[in-house]
C-alpha cells in the first residue's frame, strides 16, 4: 500500500490519484508562494515548469506577470486537471501544457529565461541527465530553482521507503549543479526545505 501512495505522488492515476493530487495541492501552496518570488519573473520572460501537477504554480505565475509559460508533466490526470484550471491562459497563448516523460522530451538549446520545479528532484535517479538538459535549454544568464524538502523530512515519510523516491541533500544537489557547469548556485532554507537557485 505505501508503495503504492508513494508512486501516486510520483504520477498520480486514478481514484487514488485524484486525492493525492488534493493532498498535493494543499501542501505544495506555501511553496510555491515561496519559490515564485525567486524567480524574479521580467516582462516576456518564457518560463517552463517541470511537473506542473494540478497546475496552481503556472496558475499564480500568469495571474501575476506578464510572460509565456510551458509545461510538462508526464501524469495524465494532472494535465486534464491543469488544462481545465488553466483554460483561459491556454486559449489566450500565453500557457502551453505537455504531457509527458520531461527526460525523454525535445528541447531545444536557450529557449527558456526561467526553470522550475517543486517536489519534483527524488524522482530522477541521476541528476546529471535532467541537469544537463535543463542548462542547455536555458538562455544566457537564465535561471534554474528548485524546491526540495530536507533530506531528514523526506526520510521521515513512511511511503518514502520503496525506494522510488531519491534521497538527495542539499549538498549532492548543489555539487550535481556544479558539475553539469552552473558557475553560481545559491539556496536558501526554511521550515520545509531549500529553494536552490542557479544560472
């Protein structure tokens, strides 16, 4: 069963997957009102969020600025979800959603002013493969942050122990940045976990 709960977080389906993503949405809130800030959103920046979920971080970022955002995450109920929160942004242009495996996707080299994701890290079993892929497809002077609990919050959680979710530290995530080639990485900590932020 706890397996089960863990792999709902990871890409909710189903009966099951429709609470989780309530869950989620619930506790993701704070953190994404934390980490958009961050970002330092500019007129006509292009953004992508990585595991856009229920759509509620994609929802406040064009509420707010004025930019283009894209999307993908690969759970289909997520973006049924996220196209139905977000219709207005997607008929308008300013919002396109993808469903879809964010490590087997096209993208192409310094497409994106900014890159997030929250929750999103314990998921990817090497960091230096969605790392590397993420720096490329920034532009010059782009931005990456990342929102992820503390370790010892992580290791706490019961549906945690299947080994689908990744224990990173701050530390291995901050090396993993490093070593694609980030020349600046910078993170800051509060109750929940660190945003990391690069470029």
């Amino acid at each position: 069963m706890l397996r089960s709960i863990g792999n709902q977080f990871k890409r909710p389906t189903g009966l099951l997957g429709k609470i989780i993503s309530k869950v989620m949405m619930k506790g993701n809130m704070p953190d994404y009102l934390k980490l958009i800030p961050e970002l330092d959103i500019k007129q006509h920046d292009i953004v992508l969020e990585i595991g856009y979920g229920h759509g509620l971080g994609v929802n406040m970022i064009l509420s707010k600025y004025d930019c283009t955002v894209s999307g993908i995450d690969f759970s289909e109920l997520m973006f049924k979800q996220a196209s139905k929160r977000n219709k207005k942004f997607i008929e308008s242009g300013k919002l396109e959603l993808k469903c879809g495996n964010f490590l087997e996707s096209e993208m192409s080299p310094d497409q994106f002013d900014k890159i997030f994701c929250i929750h999103v890290i314990y998921f990817w079993d090497d960091l230096a493969k969605p790392f590397t892929k993420i720096k490329t497809a920034l532009k010059e002077h782009g931005m990456f942050c990342i929102f992820m609990a503390n370790v010892d919050f992580i290791k706490k959680m019961k549906f945690t122990k299947d080994g689908i979710f990744n224990k990173y530290s701050k530390d291995e995530v901050v090396d993993a940045l490093y070593k694609v080639g980030f020349k600046e990485v910078s993170y800051s900590l509060n109750s929940k976990g660190y945003i990391i932020k690069c470029c």
